[in-house]
C-alpha cells in the first residue's frame, strides 16, 4: 500500500518543466540524488513535486523528513523515524529500527535541508542504502552528500520566462501590478537573477509600491549589500541583497520583531511571539501589529494546525534576522526569554494533561517540539542550569510516554542526569529526571537503566527528605516488576506507592496508571472481581476530570474481564474506545495491546480470519514499539491464544495468508479496520470455546502455577 506524508502544494506550481524531467531521467538510474544549489532557488519545491510525481513508483510510497529545524546531529536518526512514522520504544538504537523498516520496502525517503548535517546525514543514507535494497533517496540541500553513487542536480535560477510567469503569479491582483509596464517586471527579474525566493518577496511590496519603485528600490539596496560577505558566491550576495532590500523596506518596529522572532527554530504561536518578542522599542500589545505587517509581506507564513494557527519563517529569513540579533547584542537574553517561555508552557501542559484539555495538551507539546528541545540544549550549555534540563526533561514525561517519543525522551533525560550541575541546591529537580527516565527504561524493556535510575532517586529522596519523589520511584519500580512477571512484587509495591501517593494527597494521570496498573497485578494473579472494581473507580475519575489517557488502559483492563466471562460484544465495545484513544495520542503500547486482544475476541466470536488479519496487522507495530508483549507470558497469553484457536481453524496455510494480508495494512487502516461495526460472525462459537483450555494451558504454561481465584467463562485465565 502506498503511502506518503508529502505536504500539498499551498499554491501554483510554476516552469521548471526541464528540471523535473531531468530529475525523473535521474531518478530512474540512481538511488541517490542530491539536488544542490543556493538558499532560495527553490531546492524544496522542486523535490517535492518531483516525488509527488514519482512515489507511484514505489510500492510503499515516499516520505518527507525535513530536517532544516533540527540542530542536534544526535536526533538525526529519531527525526527520520518520525516522519516514516515509526515510535521505537526499545533501547535499539533508532538507525538498527530504521533499517529494519526500510530492509523490504520499495520506498522514496526525501530528505530536505540537510546542508547543516551533512556529515551525519551522509553516514545515515549511506548505511541505509547498504542495508535497504529497495530505498531510494531524494536529497535537497546546498552541499552534496559526496557519496558513491550519488546523482547531482545542480538547480540554478529560473530561466527568464519562468521568472516572469512566477512574479505574474504571485503579484495577480495587487494595485502595482495591474499597470506594471511588461518591460519593467521583466527587468526586475532580470536584475533579481531569476531567484523564486527574491521574486516572491519583491511580488509582496506590490500591494503598497509599483513595480518600477520597486526596480529603483532595489537598486540602492544593490549597490549598499553588494560584495558584503568576502569569499560568498555571487549567487548567494544576490540571495542577501534580496531578503537585505526587503529588510529594509521594512520599518523599524518591524525589523526589531523580525531580528527577535529569529530565536524561534520552528513555528510559534502569538502568545509565545508577544512574550519572548516585547520588549524595548516594540511592547507586547503591538506584537500582533507588526506580525500582521511581516505576515503581509511574506516575511512570515501562517499555517493552521492540529495545535491552532502557527506562524512560520522562512529558513532563509530566519538566518538573516539572526544576523542582526547577534549584531545588536541581544542573541543570549532573547534565547533565555524563548526558554523560559517554553519552560512555563511545558509546566502548563503537565498540570493541564489531568484534564480535558488531554488532546489540546499533546497537540501543542508536539507542535512545540522544536523549541523544547532548543530549550533543553540550553540550559546543557551552563552548568549552572543544568537543573532546569533536569527539570524541563522530566516535567515532558506525559509526551514521551504518552505520545510516542520514549526515544528521544531517553536521549534528553540520559544527557541531563548525566550532567553534573553547578547548582546542588536543586536535588528536586534531579530526582524527578532519574523517576521519569526509570519509567522510559521500565517501557523500553530496560531493566538494567530502569533499576539504577529508581534506585538512584529512591536513595536520594531517602536522603533529602522527598515523599513525593520517593512514592515515584516505588511506584516504578512496581511497574518493572508487573512487566517482569512478578505479580506479587508488582502488587506489593503498587500499593505501597498508592497509599504514599493518598498520604501526599497527590491526583493526576500516574497515580491513576498506577492504580489500573495494581488492577493488571491483581487480574494476572487471578482476582478478576477486585482488578474491575479498581478500574471502574479509574474510569468514574477519569469521567469527572476528562482524562482520557489513563482511561485508554482501564477500558483495556475492563475488555479482558468482558472477554473472561464470554460478553464478547461488550469486550470488543470497550477495546474500540480504548483503541480509539490510544491512536488519538499516538501511543503505541496501548493500542498494540488493545489490537492483539480484539483479535483473540474477535477468533472467540467465531471469525478465526479476521482475528489472524488483525494479528498480522499488529506485528508491525510491535517492530515499531520494540520488545514485543515486553517479553511477558502474562502480556503475551492473548496472543498466544489467538494464535492457536486461529491457526487451527484456518489451518497453517490459512492464518498465514490473512496474517499476510493483515501486515500490508497501515497504522491508520489498522485502527478503522479495528473500529468498524461488524455483523454477526459467519462462523459458529466453537473456536471461541476452543480458546478456554488452551487460555489456560498458555497462562500456566511459562510460570508453571495456577492463579488464585481462576474466573469462569470462556477464556477464564489471565492475559492483560
């Protein structure tokens, strides 16, 4: 099935019909091609279209990793992972997961604005290329890759009639454009060396200039920037006077929020533009002002998202307002206003994911990610804020855990605590790092970091006098112990953490997974009766308050205790929403879990063949998630079971067939295939009543013991 995450074009596509067909001829006969050239010629447009053109070609369609806003070398492979969609949530390392993606795939992995990462990113499409027959990349930047193989596209300037019909596209409409005399846009092309990025800015100040005031303009702005950089190719001084003549057209307000919004790596919101941006010369309440006046003259794009409208500069424009920042000596007090900006809002999204808001919350942390992670690597710089990466790593656990980023939550929690802080004062700030890197370590199956974190925050909540970092660390490590199969040490220790927790009067989402977690202890062991009435207090909670995460995982609880005592539909009514929620948040886990134990629902209704397709579906989820079923045999035993009942029913020659078909579809096929209605069965219930010995032959079989309190009810043992 092909796939693909490349953008829409948000407006016309203009010439360049020779550069595409040369890209296509390319393409054909290299799996490496690099289109090259200067900042604003227009490298990204190109490439996009060209791949939308050709990703029929490849069975698994193409991917977009743009990488212009990623400054740490060391996220590389987590970036390309998240634009093939991939959530790894094991201690692998993201290359070894990318390449086991890519390995039988027939894919076109575009990678746009590599030209800062060019030593790492050739080392990533190098080893992939090697690892991954069926790969091919297309690449846009200003240096080559310089590997083997690599095809180059040198892109120049448009041709003259291009760069006429793109300025007339762009400048439709406007007063200064409609009596332009032709001779006088052809000149300003001309004199603009046919550049798409110099001739989109000149077409917005047609709404307030004409195009020969404009030609006159720039004329000055030629003589005054020429020559400026020593050793700069002259395409790229033509680049500078372009975007150096539309900054000073600009007034002087709107230059000062121009160099100021440069400390933004990625798209900002007002509200974070009117508090990092205000200040001398420009007061918070004419922020909104003059972006409206750079929004007008292309300076800054908009763009609607998940999260609300986001504001958006160019790559191009945000590098030359930096130059400027730095120029009036304001580069570190504007990038400590940008971190404590995103600091105070990942504080916020902590309290506010205990809510309704839960949705909201994951939206904007996603779309703040950029600045995250410029904030973290700031306060990294100066020993004596490492307490504040400490701090800000472990106030985001709700989006590593929650919404699919344990990877790169381990990367920035592993390089906090491992840091050394000027300040010692701040032990608390410390010891929640170490509780929340516990908790990324105990879900990527790492047993080993997860210990020497707990244990390490355990011993320093001891020693300075922290309940609340203490009853933390238990509650954690009762979690490695439930994935360890440990139920009675899982149960002990929930507990222990439970009543810290009421003692504390601390509420939120943990304490609430903390109790659905006890449930999962309780229902391994047996006591379904006692695993439901915990987790219908969970869910009455998370009623009042909104909460939808924690919820997500008592609905999972509850659908197995369903499927215990035969009500089939009630089962898979519960799993639907959980299903439903987990795939809103993009957390993987739980709605892995949920899949695998629909299929063993849906085989005990009686249709062994959609049971095996859904299992086939969730096998490439696990690739993603990492250790599959956490290698648990509790964790494990619907799948266990599912596998038996389908297989035998369909015969070998059968299940392997629909997990096949089950394995062609994607994530967001999975999920509506999974939440569909579906009509009575085709199949009578004896596969379903098959399930109930071979439940308890699975159950028992790696712990050799049988649970206390063994339900009635088809399927009757323990699985979770």
């Amino acid at each position: 099935m092909r796939r693909s995450n490349l953008p829409a074009e948000f407006n016309r596509f203009v010439g360049r019909s020779g550069e595409l067909a040369e890209l296509r001829r390319l393409l054909d006969r290299s799996r490496l091609v690099t289109v090259v050239g200067a900042g604003g010629v227009g490298k990204s447009r190109l490439v996009l279209r060209g791949a939308a053109a050709a990703r029929h070609r490849y069975a698994d369609g193409a991917a977009l990793a743009e990488l212009a806003l990623l400054r740490d070398p060391e996220l590389l492979d987590h970036e390309v992972a998240g634009a093939l969609g991939l959530t790894d949530h094991t201690s692998r390392s993201p290359r070894d997961v990318l390449a086991e993606h890519l390995a039988e795939r027939r894919l076109l992995l575009v990678l746009d604005g590599f030209e800062h990462l060019v030593e790492p990113c050739a080392a990533l499409v190098r080893d992939l290329l090697r690892r991954c027959p069926g790969l091919t990349v297309l690449a846009a930047g200003r240096r080559t890759l310089r590997l083997d193989g690599e095809a180059v596209q040198r892109l120049d300037p448009m041709a003259q009639e291009d760069a006429v019909r793109l300025f007339a596209d762009r400048a439709a409409g406007t007063p200064g454009f409609r009596t332009a005399d032709p001779g006088s846009v052809a000149e300003l092309c001309r004199r603009l060396d046919g550049i798409p990025l110099a001739l989109e800015l000149a077409a917005g100040r047609l709404p307030a200039l004409s195009v020969e005031q404009v030609l006159h303009r720039l004329d000055d702005r030629f003589r005054l920037l020429s020559g400026g950089r020593r050793g700069a190719l002259p395409r790229h001084q033509t680049m500078r006077t372009a975007v150096g003549w539309s900054h000073e057209l600009c007034a002087p307000r709107e230059r000062l929020l121009w160099a100021r919004l440069s400390v933004f790596p990625g798209p900002f919101d007002l509200d974070a533009a009117e508090y990092v941006c205000a200040g001398a010369g420009l007061p918070a309440d004419e922020v909104l002002e003059v972006l409206e006046e750079l929004l007008a003259q292309s300076v800054v794009a908009r763009e609607d998202t998940s999260a609300g409208v986001r504001f958006r500069m160019l790559d191009t424009l945000r590098a030359y307002g930096a130059e400027w920042l730095e120029a009036m000596g304001d580069t570190a007090r504007m990038r400590r206003r940008h971190r404590d900006w995103y600091m105070g809002l990942a504080t916020w999204c902590e309290l506010d994911w205990f809510s309704a808001r839960q949705p909201e919350v994951a939206a904007t942390t996603e779309s703040a990610l950029p600045h995250l992670r410029a904030a973290i690597e700031l306060c990294l710089e100066d020993p004596h804020e490492t307490h504040l990466a400490q701090h800000l790593a472990g106030t985001l656990w709700f989006y590593w855990v929650g919404c699919g980023r344990l990877a790169e939550g381990r990367h920035w929690l592993d390089r906090a605590v491992a840091q050394e802080s000027a300040e010692p004062a701040h032990d608390e700030a410390r010891l929640k790092a170490l509780w929340v890197l516990g908790y990324v370590a105990v879900l990527q199956g790492d047993g080993t970091g997860a210990v020497g974190a707990l244990h390490e925050c355990r011993e320093g909540a001891a020693r300075t006098g922290n309940p609340v970092a203490a009853a933390y660390s238990t509650h954690r490590l009762g979690c490695l112990a439930l994935l360890s199969d440990d139920m009675p040490r899982a149960e002990e220790l929930l507990r222990r953490a439970l009543g810290q927790y009421a003692e504390l009067g601390e509420l939120n989402s943990n304490v609430l997974m903390g109790r659905v977690e006890l449930a999962m202890a309780l229902a391994f062991q047996g006591d379904l009766a006692a695993a439901v009435e915990v987790c219908e207090e969970v869910r009455a909670v998370c009623a009042e308050r909104g909460e939808l995460w924690t919820r997500a995982y008592a609905l999972y609880v509850l659908a197995y205790a369903a499927w215990t005592r035969g009500e089939h539909g009630r089962a898979r009514e519960l799993l639907a929403e959980c299903i439903a929620i987990d795939h809103a948040f993009h957390d993987l886990v739980g709605l892995v879990l949920a899949v695998e134990l629909l299929a063993l629902v849906t085989a005990c209704e009686g249709d062994p063949a959609e049971a095996a397709v859904l299992q086939g579906a969730a096998a490439p989820v696990w690739e993603s998630v990492g250790v599959q079923l956490f290698g648990s045999g509790y964790f494990g035993a619907p799948r266990a079971v599912c596998e038996r009942t389908a297989g035998e029913a369909l015969g070998a020659e059968g299940y392997a067939r629909c997990r096949a078909k089950g394995a062609e579809l994607g994530l967001d096929a999975l999920v509506e295939r999974a939440l569909a209605r579906r009509e009575e069965p085709p199949v009578a219930r004896g596969a379903g009543q098959r399930a109930v010995p071979q439940a308890r032959e699975a159950r028992r079989g790696p712990h050799k013991r049988k649970p206390a309190g063994s339900p009635t009810g088809n399927g009757g043992e323990t699985a979770g």
